[in-house]
C-alpha cells in the first residue's frame, strides 16, 4: 500500500500530543484530582485497615510495612489505568464520535503519526500522573531517593507499553462497551496478580510464571526496587521487558488502527 | 502559457473497490486551475469516495491521480499541505473553542502559532464568527458549524478547496451566506472540488459538472450546456394529461418523460411546439418553464429511490 510508504513518519506526531495537551489544560484540575486522593485513599484502608492485619512482610530479605510494599504498587498500577484508559476510551472517543482523525488526516500527516501521537500522549498522562502520586507517597516517607527520581521517566517507558496495548484494542474493538472485555481479562487479573498486593512467592510455581509475562509484574518489582532504594540487576531485565514489549505492540497498534480507518 | 501548467487534479481510470462492491467505476476527470468542478450524483453514487482518493485518505484500487502535476501515491504529504477539506460529516474539534479549532489546526500545517492567530482571526471575520470565538463549537449552529469548518480548511491558504456537501442541513439563509462566501473565494481564483445535492447550488457555483451514478460517469460539462443537450431548453409540465395529449407528444416524437399523473415535455429551441400544444391541449394543468439542472439529473439518474 504506497499511501502508508516512505517516509510517513516525522516529528509531526508531537501535532496530536500538542492538541491532547491543550485540551488537557483547560481541565487539568479535574485531571490531577485522582492521582492525589487514590494513593490517599489506599494506604489510608491498607494501611490502617488492612495493614494491622498483616503486619510487617518480609521482600528481598527485608522486613518493611505493607504499606511501603504496596505504595510502589500503586504507582504502577497507576501508570497502566492512565495510559491504558487514554488510549482505549479516550482515544476512541475523538477517532470514532469525534472524528477528530478524519480531519487530521486531511492535514500533511499521516495515520501512522497520529496514533504515535496519541501513544505519545497516554504515556505523558501516566508521566504526569505518576509525578502527582509520587508527591503524595513521598510525604508519607515511602520512596527512597534520588533512586525515586527513576520512577517518572520508567512511568513514561511504562506509558507507552500500556498504551501500544491499549491502542490495539481501540483499534480491532467494535463499539465503545466492548473495552469491558480487555478490561476484564487482562486489566483486573494483572491488576491483582503482578506482586501487586502480594508477593509472589507465596503463589504455586505455575501461577509465578504465568505472573512473569504480565508487564505490570515486571513494572512492580522495579518500581518497588526504586521505592526501597534497593538497586538489582533483575530491575534491568524488567526494564528490557517493558521496552521489548512496547516494540512489538506499537506496530501492531498502528497496524490495528490501519486495517480499521484507511479504506 | 496557461496550457503548460498542469491541471489541479488529473483522474484517469480512477477504481475503488471494497470488497467485490465497486463504488468508483473507471472515472476519469480533470480540474483546471482556477476552475470550480461540481461531481453530482445521487447517494452512494461514488462522490465521496472518489473525494477521498483525491486527498490522499482512502488508496485507488487502480488508475492514476495527479494533484498539481504530483503523484497522490508518493506526494501525498506535499499535496495535502496545499488543498483545503471540508468533510461531509461535521468533524470539529468539540474539546476546543471556535478559535482555538482554526488554530491548533493550523499546527498541523506546521504554521507558526503567530501567524496562524492572526490569520484564524481574518477567517472568523470573513465567516462572521468573529463574535464567537471564545465560544466552544457544540454551542454553535448548524450554519455556523459549517461556516467554521470551510473557515478551518482555509487556515493553510489552499490553492485547492475540496467542499463534501458543503451546505446540506443547512436552512436557505445560511445556505445562501455559504453560496456568497464560496463564490468570493473562486473570485479570487481559488480552484474548487464541490459535491453537491443542490442543482441550483452546482449550476450557480460551478464552472463544470460531472454527473456521476453507480460509480461511473454518465456526463460531464458546462451547466448551460448540460441543461440544453438533457433537457431542451423549456419544460412543459401537464398535470393529469389527456390521453389525446399523450398520443400527440408520442406520435411527434417530442422529448418527454410520462409519470404517473404527470407529463413532462422538453422543448427545443423555437421548436414552436409549446404554441401548438398550448392551443390544442393545454388548460389551466400546464406549466411552462425554463428547463434546468434538476431535469437533466432525474433524466439521466432515474427517478428511483436509492437506498
Ligand atoms: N468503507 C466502505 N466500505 C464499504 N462500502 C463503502 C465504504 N465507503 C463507501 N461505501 C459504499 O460505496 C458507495 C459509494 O459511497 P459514497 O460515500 O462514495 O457515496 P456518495 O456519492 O458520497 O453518497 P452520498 O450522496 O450519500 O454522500 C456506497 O454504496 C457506499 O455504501
Ligand atoms: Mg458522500
């Protein structure tokens, strides 16, 4: 297909993530308002609640609190729904009821550099609501530094792997309810299954593996190794993982979103 | 010297098929520069279709199109940064302002902000939007929607505007504000692609038409002389014709269509036969008028229904 040939992508996907910010702006308080009261909310019923309950856990051959166990959990978990959610409704709204690629594409760019851009911009949603977050688990003493200052460019990487899958499905999902199924099967069961709210060692050896392909495992345990200050090799690895992933997603995503609006 | 500049868009063969529904049939078609093309055509004839093949958004399944002398397959991108698009369905920006919809559309060309404030500014005034600016576009009407989105693909001063529908929904007033705008743009030598429902529309606006159907081209050429070769130059209307009137029109072999409980007679020039039939067979269930587009079109696309 010669339309899709050459040079047909340039910077001027930073056009789409230029527009995403100006709409973002005019309501940027409503936008920072989750990130500030989910973590608050969490360590206050994990914490307090849930965490008398547990008492200290012992990772890594450290004894800590569960609430400084989870914290890096949420942040991760954090990262995944921002970008995930962008690039599934969000993005879905502006290609499907808004049209808003239509008319792009009758501009000098093309689909290729609008749905980089778009993965562009769910990833600087996970960025932007990661450093919010970070803020308020760092008052309660729960991230080590200057290792936490690696958390906001691994929220950008972690972004841009959430949203690669994400993009996939707005790109093959017939209606806007049929996200409930991604959501279901994959969102949900990493959410509680990736060393999130418990480690994973307690698990049989079957559901560890099964474990291990999940991203958002892999984003956890580096998270969680920067939180505590403690630098591992194995953090590399995950890191490896997320980039390699985001590398076979993005073109499937822009493949999906291909198959789906030029024709 | 006019000659050795290449046509604005040059169609040849032009196919695209979805599936195995062809929806553009072999059509081949030039835009000179300067000049304003209308494709008419009944729903789904193929206009939109062939519309987007033109601006680079939908690929041919054959044939060859050269926009401004340049590849739409390889140059699409340098192409697209010279024409103006105005969609059949309304695709503004519903997350930004009037203003900011002229001007973050203006990013996409790579216009710097600056100069694209100031020319998102001229284009509001020229539409009469100016007040509006700050307004966000759902509150909008439909006229002036449609009025912002033809201000929208302006921003990057287009050599060619390709107009989808430009004016269908609209009431007559807005109709005409839009009519009065498009007609001061071809004035100002700006070539036009426009679709259209409306025949008083095509014949008022544009310099040559493309009647369209199924996909194929039935005829092409100038309005006057479309009406004249179609459908004569006067156009009797007979309501609830004798059949005394019917034998007559058949047996003088007069251009004409029978519907039921109507009779249409196309005349040609001093023919003399509307006299003959207004003495003999005419009372107060005759209408004689000048002939126009929409006879040609109905002649030539039928009167069916389409889907
Ligand atoms: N993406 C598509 N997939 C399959 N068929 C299509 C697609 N787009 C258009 N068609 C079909 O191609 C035919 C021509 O459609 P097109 O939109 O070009 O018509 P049109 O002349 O613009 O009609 P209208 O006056 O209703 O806008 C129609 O029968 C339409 O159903
Ligand atoms: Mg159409």
């Amino acid at each position: 297909m010669n339309l899709l040939a050459g040079r047909d992508v340039t910077w001027r996907f930073m056009r789409v993530w230029q527009r995403n910010f100006i709409v973002y702006r005019r309501i940027w308080k409503i936008n920072f308002l989750p990130p500030i009261l989910e973590p608050l909310f969490y360590l206050l019923a994990f914490g307090l609640g849930f965490g008398s309950l547990v008492g200290k856990i012992v990772y890594q051959g450290r004894e800590i609190q569960y609430v400084a166990f989870i914290a890096p959990a949420l942040l991760s978990v954090n990262m995944m729904y921002n970008a995930f959610f962008e690039n599934t409704y969000a993005s879905f709204v502006r290609m499907y009821y808004q049209k808003t690629f239509d008319a792009i594409m009758a501009t000098p760019l093309s689909l290729r550099e609008v749905i980089l851009g778009e993965i562009a911009w769910g990833a600087t949603k996970s960025l932007m609501a990661t450093a919010v977050m970070l803020g308020v688990v760092s008052a309660f003493g729960l991230v080590a530094y200057p290792h936490g200052l690696l958390i906001l460019p691994l929220s950008f990487l972690a972004g841009v792997a959430f949203g690669a899958v994400g993009m996939v499905f707005t790109g093959i999902t017939p209606t806007i309810d049929m996200f409930n199924l991604p959501v279901f099967l994959f969102i949900t069961p990493m959410f509680l299954f990736s060393g999130t709210f418990f480690p994973l060692n307690d698990l049989p050896t079957w559901a560890q593996k099964v474990a291990a392909a999940f991203p958002l495992t892999h984003l956890v345990t580096v998270t969680r190794g920067l939180c505590l200050g403690i630098m591992s090799r194995d953090y590399l690895y995950g890191i490896f993982y997320l980039i390699v992933f985001s590398l076979l997603w993005i073109p499937l995503a822009l493949k999906a979103m291909e198959r789906r609006l030029i024709r | 010297m006019k000659d050795r500049q290449p046509p604005v868009i040059e169609a040849r063969h032009l196919r695209k098929v979805f599936g195995d529904f062809t929806a553009v049939d072999d059509i081949s078609f030039r835009l000179h520069r300067g000049e304003c093309l209308g494709l008419l055509g009944p729903n789904g004839a193929g206009k939109t279709s062939t519309i987007r093949m033109v601006y680079g958004f939908s690929p041919m399944s054959a044939g060859s199109l050269r926009v401004f002398g340049l590849d739409v397959t390889t140059r699409w991108r340098s192409i697209k940064a010279r024409i103006g698009v105005c969609h059949q369905e309304n695709n503004l920006d519903p997350d930004l302002s009037v203003l900011e919809n002229l001007v973050v559309f203006a990013g996409y060309f790579s216009i710097p902000r600056k100069v694209a404030k100031e020319r998102a500014e001229k284009l509001l005034r020229f539409m009469s939007l100016d007040q509006r600016q700050d307004e966000k576009v759902t509150n909008l009407s439909g006229g002036m929607m449609r009025r912002l989105v033809l201000a929208r693909a302006l921003i990057n001063e287009p050599e060619l505007l390709i107009l989808d529908e430009p004016t269908t929904g609209l009431d007559p007033q807005s109709r005409h504000q839009v009519w009065e705008k498009l007609d001061q743009l071809r004035a100002e030598g700006l070539s036009i692609l426009l679709t259209t429902h409306y025949m008083e529309e095509a014949s008022s606006l544009c310099d040559r038409l493309v009647i369209i159907d199924h996909g194929k081209i039935l005829v092409q050429g100038k309005p006057k002389e479309l009406i004249r070769q179609h459908a004569g130059r006067d156009v009797i209307e007979v309501f609830n014709p004798t059949n005394k009137l019917l034998r007559f029109v058949e047996s003088s072999r007069l251009m004409h269509d029978n519907l039921p409980r109507r009779l249409i007679i196309y005349g040609q020039e001093n023919d003399g036969i509307f006299e003959r039939l207004g003495e003999h067979y005419c009372a107060e269930n005759c209408i004689r008028r000048m002939a126009t587009l929409e006879d040609v079109f109905l002649r030539l696309t039928g009167r069916d229904l389409r889907e």
